[in-house]
C-alpha cells in the first residue's frame, strides 16, 4: 500500500526523493533532538498522483485527517478551536531547493470565529489580528489567485494613515481594520467570502501548493537550475510558532558560513515580532545575526550550538530558518545552503581541513559552472563614475546595464542585446524571469537572506540588497538616490557585489584573478585564498581524471593561451580560418581554376601561408598532438554572393557600362557552383575531392611545417583529421593521397613526419557505420555541432532564433541540445559510433571537439561512454578538467556502492 503521509519522526534527511528537501531535514532535524515544531509531511508522489489526474489520491484525505489528529493531541489543542486554536503553516518542499517558487501559507486555522481565542490565548490583540490579516493575504494571493499588489497596496495605505513606515507601528485597531480590508478584497475579487472553515483553508492551502509546481516561476527556475520537471513538491504541514508576538519574539535566517565569500563564521538577518515570510520577502531591512547576542542572548547561544551541530552533521554550509518565540527558540528549517561560487570553492577546502570531508569530495562540492563565473572580469580599482549609494554584497561580480524598473522591460532589452540592472525596492519570487534576464540585480530592501540574494546567488547573477539610500518608484520608473540623484529607466548604472556599492555610469572592469592564475600571471601563494582553492580544486581533479582535455585552436595566439590553460593538444584546428582575408582571393582562384596550369598557381600561392600558419601552431604546442581538420566550410563561403553579382552585373548591362570577359565567366562558374542548401552540399572531404589538390596542398603544408619544426630541435605531433565523412570509401580515398604525399615529402627533406589519419563523425551515417570507417581511421572525433543539426533536422543558425525559446517555454527542450548534448539521440548516435569503432580497432582514439566539448554535463556523458579526450574552447579547457575529474570521481563513487 502507497503511504501518503509521513510525521516527521518517522523520516531522516536521505528520503528527499520522496519527502523533498523540507521535510527530509525537518524530519533529521527531529531525529537529532533538535527544537522542531510537530508536523508532518505529505510525499511527492501525492503530488504527482495530484499533477496527473487533477485530484488528490483516494487514500490521501483520511491519511491527512489521522496525522492531523495526532498533531492536535501532541499540541493538546485543535485545528481553528475558538478558544485556543492550532494553527499550521503549509510550505512546499521540493527535493532540490527553489527559493520562493512555490507556495507557503502561514496561519491556517484562524478565522473570525478563532482570533479571538489566539488573542486571549496569547495576551495580544495587536498579535492575533497580525496574524490573521498575513493568513488573508498570503490565503487571497497563493491560494485564491488575488493580485498580491492589491495587499501591499491596502498595507502601505495603512501605513500611511499612521504616518509610518514600518508594520510595527500598527496597532491593533489598525490590524483589525486592515483585516476587514482584506476580506473585501478577496469578496470583491474572487466573488466569494474568505473560508471560515478551517479544514477547507488546510485542504485548499495543499492543492494550492501541489498546483504551485507548475506555476510559471516554478517552471522558469526549473529550466534555469535544469530541474527535471516530473519530480513534483513534497507538502510540509507544521504547528506554528510566533515570532510576531512581540519584541521578545522574530524570525531569522542564519548560515553556518559567510555564503558570499565563504569566510568561517556565523551570517545571517534576524528581525523582531515579525513571521518568516517577512526576511525572505525583504519587507524591512534586517538586523544582522549577531543582533540578537544582545536582544536575547540564551537563544544567541542555542543557536549557535545547533549551527555548529548541523554544519558537522551535514559536512556542509548549512541554510537555516529559525523562530524565537517569546525567548524560545524553534527550528523551522535548515538545507545545504546556496552560495556564490567563489564561496563553493573556499568552503569546499576548508571543509578539508578540517577533517570533514576528503579532496575527492571537495571537487564534486564544486561544478564547471561555478568555475565559469569565477573567470569572468570583475571591476577595477579606477572609477570614474560616481558612487551613489552603498548596499549589502549579496552575490559577486561586477555588473554594468541600463536600470530598469520591471521584469518584463528587462526581458524586453535583453531579448535585444541590451545589457540591464533589474531596480526594486525587493524582488518576488515573480521577478525571476527579469532576474534571469538582467546582468545583476539591486534592491533597496532586504538583506543577504532576501528572495533577490538567495535566487541571485544560486544562478550566479550580480546583486546588492538592501540600499536603503536608494528611493525606488517602479510606478514612475525612476529611483532616486542620496543628494537627489536620478537614476531614470535607461540610465546606465554599475553595481558591485563583492562590496555592494552602486555608480552612476559604466565602471570599467578588470581581468579575474582567477584567469590570472590560469595564465600564470598569478600565483597561489597564499596572497589570495580564492585562488589557492581553485589551484587545489583544480590540480586534484587533474590527478583524478582519466578525459585528456584539449582545446580548438586556429592560431598560435590561441594555441598559446589553451596550453597556458592547462590543453593537452589541440583537439581541433580549423584550416579554413587561414583562408579568410586576404587569402580568400586565392581560394576563389583555386575554385574557380579551369585548367591544371590555373589550379596549380593557386596552389603554390597558397602553400608558404599555410605551412608558416602551421608552425607557429606546432611551436606553441611542441611536444603536445595537433588535430588539424582539413578545409571544411561550405563553397559559398568563398566565392562572391550570387545575387550581388548578378546585380552589379546587370546593372552595368543596364547602363551600357562594360562586363568583361572574366566577369561573365565569374558569374557562369558562381551559378554553376551555386547551392540551394550550402550546409548539406559541397564542403568538406566532398570538396576535397572535387578540387584536385586542395586537401593535397593542406597535407603538403602540415607535413613540411613539422619537417621545420624537427629540423629546430621541436617535437611537432600532427593529426590529420577529414571533415564530412559519410562512408568509408571517401576516407580510404583521402588516407591513400595523404600518406602518398607524407611519403614526398619525407623523401625530399630526409625527415620523417608521422601523423595520424583520422575523421570527423559528424554526419549520422558515420556514426551508424562506425565500425566500417574505422578500418581506415586512426581516431574519430566527433563533431557534435553538426551531428546534433544532421540528427535533429536543424539549421542552428535559423531555428535558435526562430522557434527555440518557445521550445524552451513548454518544456519540449530542458535546455538547447546546442548547449547540452541530447544524451537520448544524439548521444546514442555516438555512443553508437564509440562502441562500432572500438569492436573494429580496440585501439582507435576517440575524442569530441564540438562545443558540448566545454559544457560540464556533456563531459561527464563523453566520460561515461569512453571517449579519450574532450576539445572546447581555450577559455572553456579548464572547466572540462575540472568536469573530467569530477566525473571520474563521481563514477569511482558509483562503482564503490555498487559492490
């Protein structure tokens, strides 16, 4: 029989499948003996049970109804009695943290009937009619579908009637009006009273959250974190604890480590007589943590034990929600907490150091993504525009963009290339797609632990929380700052959230210290303990990893970078790139040649460029193998557009201006030539053949290059790669007139110059007939750029703009199969050609240098399946050697706990 329903005694933090994150460690929590208020948890598979057939499970009510019934005898009080009600609170909790994407409501149970009961109970008028005009807003909004602004907009009347700012300055009469208001919003909007019954609140308040699932920022967070859409929410039903009774009572968020930076120590925002959902929210500026050392020093004290229990019960930065309740304090919350990436890798080492964790599980705490943020520029110490406004450093980085006031004109200008800084007082978990958009975030609310920190943090966005200075007027689109400066929307702004300062106008930025480090220009010396966490990182997952890593370079610029980056070779030189500029004359003439004499001059031309082209590549690469791809592009790419010739043709035909011979005949040959579908035409080993010594003279220019370079004293590795293949008769073609001329030219000089002859898999035919082509191939690398256009059918540079964001936008891609391998049909078709190839020739080097190369998730499936090396930009190399150790770690894990 399914169970539904589980108390929190019964489970422990390894049920997250199934209880989600909350409860899991709601239930740890409970099991460790710490101060958990009573509940129980409601299991994802209701949730999906719920999701797929619009209903709850049969069995699910009663199950509710007897875990209730427990909950009112442990509290000795019942749901919504009038005299002493039980009031709950009913929270989302996925398996993967999604900060304020789904729903919460607080204070289920009260009603008109019981909050005179809660006030009598509790001492407090003012405190009973708080709370039940939060359950109004938060039941109106989550529940009932009410515009929250509506609220927000009542409150802040409220306020201004009082001559205030602050909800603490509202009195009961106050409250009790503001609660009268609120039902008549919720009557006049929905058509229906506020339900007084608070089995129907309890019983609504979970479809609620099972539906919130699928709410539109739940789903845009999912693809943003790719978090697969089927697992569903867990639903978390908890007694209530007040931390708005009073200025003996607050709320609070605290972490074991500082998350922006990963200093050791004890972070946080703390804020009396008011309920959770107030810090998150950003509703007033927070007290920081250790505040509350001097407000309440015994519960200072308590907590501080329990953050140190937890952090070494977890191994990890621990997340925390906490409640004082009259001078007691009550765990609400804790997870393994987000953090910046500089942060992931600082606290990863410590977490070594003490003894908590090994090295092996320091560089799985860290991914390739987090490394990426860290090597991008942040700002320099010379800044010519003026700083505004000081807030706090919620989330690292340097982040330039015109100010904008709302999500949907951030989505707007950036949809067009413009570069944006999301303003707001404080952002809503409905904020994320303009956050998601804008290039960093600033708020004039909230604090490290607001909504805008937390998302911002865990999707690497720039933030700075909590500029107060700052007067923000998203109606008229405007924020002003101390001394009345302006900052209108299109006004360029800098924030700076390693030191949370704001500017007036582009602040120039500077080189990471972390790419310093990769170009040996800084040393981990103990000057920068980031870096020294990333050398550490870095050199063990380079110890751990079985992927060689190399990169695709076209120069010896390039070359030179990748190998400072830590690139074993060059897994992908493109040949064309040489033949751009000024050179591309030479290549029209070659094309164009109608007779040997033509052709042959062409050629002769061309050879010294390549062959210089081709040692300085080698020298910067001595001693490292060199995959140089033979010229691959489409014909068109080198003769003159069709079109403008045939104008400026006819145009000169039409006013009796000259057309020569040649330039007739151009347009003959250009027409000839002409394709329909360049991408799928002549390019390639097809092209090779066609032209007759063209790959001739590539090869000629490789092998006479190496011959110089061996002459210097070097030790030049090339590896000849041929393009487009689709069947082995092409590669056995190509191989025969290769070798031939390696032979030549090895009899010329005296010196010997091996080199491999391997192809390109790019084409689904090469893969499917893998093994066939490796009986002439040295090595297959597989060009996953072009597979994945072949396999799906896609001409990438139409359809991204096109139609993939609305892909994207209903689920039928979690991510763009450009960015990420699609493991399921492309992947197969290599998985295909690697294990085709390897039954043919055991021995055959296997690599991959199309962009998926460089993204993290697709190293770890090249990995999986057996691949030798992974190619990828140089700026990308040592993210796919942080990756490849990652993997290779992470399978000697799964390995371990399958035996």
């Amino acid at each position: 029989m399914v169970i539904y329903v589980y108390d929190f005694h019964q489970g422990n933090k390894e049920l997250k499948d199934l209880l989600g994150g909350k409860g899991a460690n709601l239930a740890e929590m409970t099991k460790m003996g710490l101060p958990v208020p009573p509940g129980f948890t409601i299991t994802t598979e209701a949730c999906r049970e719920y999701l797929a057939h619009g209903r709850e499970p049969d069995a699910l009510r009663d199950e509710v109804t007897a875990h209730l019934h427990s909950l009112e005898q442990a509290m000795g009080k019942s749901l919504g009695q009038a005299d002493d009600p039980l009031l709950v609170s009913v929270r989302s909790g996925a398996k993967f943290s999604m900060p304020g994407m789904m729903d919460t409501v607080l204070n289920i149970g009260l009603s008109d009937a019981s909050v005179a009961g809660l006030a009598k109970q509790s001492g407090s008028q003012r405190f009973a009619w708080d709370s039940y005009r939060r359950l109004l807003a938060m039941f109106g909004q989550t529940v009932l579908g009410v515009d929250g602004e509506l609220f927000g907009q009542a409150l802040d009347a409220a306020k201004k009637a009082r001559a205030t700012t602050s909800d603490l300055d509202l009195d009961e009469t106050d409250l009790r009006g503001l609660t009268e208001t609120f039902k008549t919003i919720i009557r006049d909007q929905t058509g229906r009273d506020f339900p007084q019954d608070p089995r129907e609140q309890l019983d609504s308040a979970i479809r609620a959250v099972f539906e919130s699932w699928n709410g539109g920022r739940a789903r845009l967070y999912r693809r943003q974190e790719r978090i697969p859409a089927d697992l569903g929410t867990a639903v978390n039903i908890v007694a209530m604890v007040f931390g708005n009774l009073g200025m003996d009572s607050g709320t609070g968020v605290a972490f074991t480590r500082d998350p922006g930076n990963g200093e050791q120590g004890s972070y946080g925002d703390y804020l009396q007589n008011a309920q959770g959902e107030d810090v998150v929210a950003g509703i007033r500026n927070t007290l920081p943590l250790t505040a509350l050392a001097s407000i309440d020093p015994p519960a200072y004290a308590q907590l501080l034990a329990i953050m140190t229990t937890l952090e070494q019960h977890y191994r990890d930065l621990c997340d925390i929600e906490f409640t004082v309740e009259r001078n007691k304090l009550w765990m609400l919350q804790t997870r393994v907490g987000k953090r910046t990436a500089g942060a992931a890798f600082r606290i990863a080492t410590q977490l070594v150091d003490q003894g908590l964790i090994s090295m092996d599980e320091a560089v799985t705490r860290v991914t390739g993504a987090q490394l990426a943020q860290l090597m991008f520029p942040r700002f320099g110490p010379a800044r010519s525009a003026e700083k505004i406004a000081q807030g706090m450093n919620a989330s690292p980085g340097a982040a330039v963009g015109q100010a904008v006031f709302d999500s949907h004109r951030a989505v707007e200008l950036a949809a067009a290339g413009t570069p944006v800084i999301l303003v707001r007082r404080e952002t809503t978990p409905d904020d994320l797609d303009g956050m998601i958009a804008a290039q960093g975030v600033l708020t004039s609310r909230g604090g490290k632990t607001s909504h805008a920190a937390v998302v911002a943090r865990g999707m690497g966005r720039t933030c700075v929380c909590g500029a107060e200075e700052i007067d923000v007027d998203t109606r008229a689109r405007r924020a002003v700052a101390p001394g009345g400066v302006v900052i209108g929307e299109g006004d360029v702004i800098s924030i700076d959230g390693s030191s949370g300062a704001v500017y007036l106008g582009e602040v120039p930025v500077v080189p990471s210290p972390v790419v310093q480090y990769f170009e040996g220009t800084l040393l981990a010396d103990g000057s920068d303990p980031l870096v020294d966490a990333v050398h550490r990182i870095i050199t063990h997952a380079d110890e751990a990893r079985r992927l060689g890593v190399r990169a695709n370079a076209d120069t010896a610029d390039d070359a030179d970078r990748a190998r400072r980056f830590g690139a074993a070779g060059i897994g992908l030189c493109r040949t064309e790139h040489m033949f751009l500029g000024e050179r591309r004359q030479l290549v029209e003439r070659l094309i164009l040649a109608d007779d040997d004499e033509a052709r042959q001059a062409a050629l002769l031309e061309l050879l010294p460029l390549q062959r210089d082209d081709f040692v300085a590549i080698f020298t910067a690469m001595d001693g490292l193998p060199v995959t140089v791809r033979l010229i691959d592009p489409p014909l068109h790419e080198f003769l003159p557009d069709l079109t403008e010739l045939s104008v400026r043709l006819g145009v000169a035909a039409a006013t009796g201006q000259p057309v020569t011979d040649g330039d007739a005949s151009l347009l003959a040959a250009v027409r000839r030539l002409h394709e329909q579908n360049p991408m799928l035409g002549l390019r390639g080993v097809r092209l090779g053949l066609l032209i007759p010594g063209l790959f001739a003279l590539q090869v000629r220019a490789i092998a006479e290059a190496a011959v110089r370079c061996r002459q210097a004293g070097g030790d030049p590795r090339p590896e000849i790669m041929v393009p487009l293949v689709a069947t082995v008769q092409e590669l056995e073609v190509v191989r025969e007139q290769a070798e031939q001329v390696l032979r030549t030219v090895a009899a010329e000089t005296g010196v010997d110059v091996p080199a491999l002859i391997g192809t390109m898999i790019e084409v689904p035919r090469a893969a499917l007939t893998a093994g066939q082509i490796a009986e002439a191939a040295q090595f297959f690398s597989f060009g996953t750029n072009d597979l994945t256009q072949m396999g799906w059918g896609f001409s990438r540079d139409d359809v991204e703009s096109s139609f993939f964001s609305r892909y994207l936008d209903l689920g039928i891609f979690g991510v763009s199969p450009f960015e990420s391998l699609d493991r399921d049909g492309v992947g197969q078709l290599v998985r295909i050609a690697v294990e085709a190839g390897r039954a043919t020739q055991p021995k055959i080097k296997l690599g991959v240098c199309g962009e998926h190369g460089g993204d993290p998730d697709s190293v770890h499936f090249f990995h999986q399946i057996g691949l030798d090396y992974v190619s990828c930009s140089p700026f990308r190399v040592p993210i796919a050697r942080l990756e490849a150790g990652r993997a290779a770690i992470l399978d000697r894990a799964e390995q371990t706990e399958a035996r």
